[in-house]
C-alpha cells in the first residue's frame, strides 16, 4: 500500500509468503504478531531499473552550474561522450531539482535526418516553454505578453513564424518587411536574443537544453554564439550534449565553442566516461534482485563485453533475458544466470558483432527495410 510503487509488493509470490505467515500464525496462536515483510518478495519481472548509477558527481556540477547562474550569470556547460555513455540521461537528472528551484527547464534536440532545418532544437525548446506558460495564471500571461512585446516590439510575427504557439500569448501580430540571406538571419538572432532574455529572469532562470549539437545546424551555431558571447543580462543556463567520437577538431560546433571560449564567456565541459565496475554491479544486482557479491560474475563478464557504456549494459543483459540465460527460478525465487553460455558469448565477439547479431534476429522484412534505411543514409 506504500504510496512509491518501488516500496510495495514486486510480486504476488512475496505478498502470498506474507499472508501464508499471518495464516500460520493464526491457525497456531490465534494472533498475528509483527514480523518484517517482504523478505521473499523478488520481482519476477525483468525490468531494468530506470534510475541513474554513478553519476552523483556530475549531477553535483551541473546543479552548481545551475545555482550559479541563479545568481545572475550566464554558463553554457557540454556534456561530451560517446554514443550510448548516458548524456541526455544526466541532463535529464537534473531537470526535477532545477523546477523545484524554480528554473524553467526547457529542451530541444538536434536530429541527425534533419540537419538542414534552422534551429530545430531551439523551436521545440521554446514551443515547450510556451506550454509551461500556457499553465500559468491569465495575469501571468498578461504580465508575459507585456513583457514579450516590449522586447520584440512591432517584430513579433518574426518568432510567430518559427514558435506558432506565441501567438496564443501575444495575439496576432503585423506582418513584418521581407528580408533575405544575412539581413533576415541577422534580424532573426536580434529579435531570439532578445526574446530570450524576457525569460531568463532572477525569480525563474532558464535553462535550456540543447541535445545532441553534433547534428546542430550552422545557424543554430551562430545563436548559441551569440546568447553566450553578448553581454547577456544572465540566468541563462544552456546546457548542450554531443557525440565526442562524432566531431572532429574541423566540425563547425568544434569552431563555434571556439568562438565562444575566445569571447571569455563561461563554458565548462562534463566528458562523461563509462560507468565504474561498482556502478554496474549495482545495476545487475539491482536487475537480478540480488546481492552485488551474487552479482559480481555477471557483472564481470557485462563490464568486459561493454566496457560500461551504459546503453550497450542494459541491451546485452535485456538479450541475455530474451535468450534464456538469464531466467527466474520458481522454486529457489531468484534470478538465475547461465554464466557458462554468457562467457562463451562476451568472449567469442564484441558490441558491435553482438549489436548485428540482434539485427540478426529481427523478422527479415524488417532486416530488409533496414538494409534500405541504410541505402539511404
Ligand atoms: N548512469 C546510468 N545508469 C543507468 N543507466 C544509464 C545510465 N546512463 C545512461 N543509462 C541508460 O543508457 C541508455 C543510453 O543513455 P543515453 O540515451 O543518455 O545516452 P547518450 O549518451 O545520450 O547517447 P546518444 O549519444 O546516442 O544520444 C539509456 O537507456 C539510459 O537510461
Ligand atoms: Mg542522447
């Protein structure tokens, strides 16, 4: 009856050994007398647990990045790694504790199949904003529609154009003069800026997300450039994950970050590394509901496989389920592993071979629609 799911019953065994005990107790003392439940209750469903290992201190940085940009300055903070290693799971972390402390947390991300389209990440960051304030009070929305207007002036319907929803919270507004190539880029990056600073206030600083910037387009660049480098009027924290192994020195955000280094603005960088072997025994054992001493042969053979990159973890030991050798025993009530079998498969290939043979096992249409995709990318 706990209120968090994580503290009831995780199965109907552990729940039914209770009540056989109140039985017990009943039928041979005639009173049920308190003892410590749950003690056989192991869930008997496989679900990794969606939580976050070994991460405390990185969280610990952006929150302080965080604190200090409530003070009143402007930060941009990378969080660098591999594919897989976990960086939109630690930005995400962060996102509760930031709301709680009355930050507007918004985000977008850079999409690899659409490169070309301007400033993808920053539209559904901000079309997410406009959804947070459409849950304030009419007077709020008033006090933002002022506040909006002021900054953007008869410019208005440049950022309608690109966050449609502004409009519900400024009205229609009048066409603006055409402009093309640099002018209307320049126009735009003015009008954005400003508008961005009506939101990044000391009772609410922002912070914004952008993900993935390896696949951010060139505009979007020169926009985070400028947010970091004017002299900004702070609470702005813009946090942005990229692929490490994806950029080369000659990639433009590599040149972007540049600029903004050399402008003294305040940029930090969180290069996430794998997880710790403790941090993995803890995610096995949590998984097989045991201890991480039972867990420590499964853990090694998974440490090695995937040297701790976090998405390929949870995907080997979800195929390690799917193909029986990991396995629920009713009788003993835990988890079981074949760890014979698993040692012969982490020795005989590497992430990538056991990625591909996954692929191997989907239906052959869908192998066949992939081989396309592939054609096409
Ligand atoms: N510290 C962690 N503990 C447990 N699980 C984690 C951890 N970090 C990431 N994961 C899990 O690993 C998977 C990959 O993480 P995530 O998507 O954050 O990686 P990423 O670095 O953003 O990858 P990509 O470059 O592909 O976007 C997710 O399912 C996530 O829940
Ligand atoms: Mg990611």
């Amino acid at each position: 009856m706990a209120k968090n799911a994580e503290d009831r019953y995780q199965s109907a065994l552990g729940l039914k050994y209770d009540l056989e005990n109140c039985l017990l107790q009943l039928q041979e003392n005639g009173e049920i007398v308190d003892f410590p439940i749950a003690q056989k209750d192991v869930c008997d469903r496989f679900i990794i647990p969606d939580k976050l290992y070994g991460r405390e201190t990185e969280v610990k940085t952006l929150l302080q990045a965080f604190e200090r940009v409530s003070l009143g300055t402007t930060e941009m903070m990378l969080v660098a790694g591999f594919s897989g290693i976990g960086k939109t799971a630690v930005v995400h972390e962060v996102h509760k504790p930031i709301v709680r402390q009355r930050g507007y947390f918004i985000k977008g991300k850079y999409d690899q199949f659409n490169r070309n389209i301007p400033f993808s990440a920053f539209v559904q960051a901000f079309r997410d904003l406009m959804g947070q304030l459409f849950t304030e009070s009419d007077a709020q929305i008033q006090a933002w529609k002022n506040k909006i207007l002021a900054a953007v002036g008869e410019n208005g319907q440049v950022i309608i154009e690109v966050i449609p929803e502004l409009e519900r919270i400024i009205g229609e507004q009048p066409p603006v003069i055409n402009l093309s190539g640099t002018a209307a880029q320049n126009r735009f990056n003015l009008l954005f800026h400003k508008f961005v600073e009506v939101f990044t206030t000391k009772e609410h600083p922002l912070v914004m997300f952008l993900d993935d910037l390896q696949w951010a387009d060139s505009a979007s660049l020169k926009l985070i450039e400028l947010l970091m480098s004017e002299s900004s009027a702070g609470y702005l924290l813009l946090i942005g994950a990229y692929r490490d192994n994806e950029v080369s020195a000659a990639h433009p955000l590599m040149f972007s970050l540049a600029e903004i280094k050399k402008a003294q603005a305040t940029i930090n960088t969180i290069n996430l590394t794998p997880l710790s072997y403790a941090s993995l025994n803890q995610l096995v054992a949590d998984t097989l509901s045991c201890s991480t001493i039972i867990a420590q042969p499964l853990t090694e053979l998974v440490y090695q496989k995937t040297k701790g990159n976090p998405f390929f973890s949870t995907q080997f030991l979800k195929a390690l389920y799917e193909d029986g050798l990991i396995k629920f025993d009713w009788d003993e009530r835990n988890w079981q592993c074949n760890i014979v079998a698993v040692k012969e498969l982490s020795l005989s290939d590497d992430v990538v071979q056991f990625m591909a043979s996954q692929l191997q096992k989907l239906p052959e249409t869908t192998q066949d629609i992939f081989k396309i995709c592939c054609l096409y990318w």
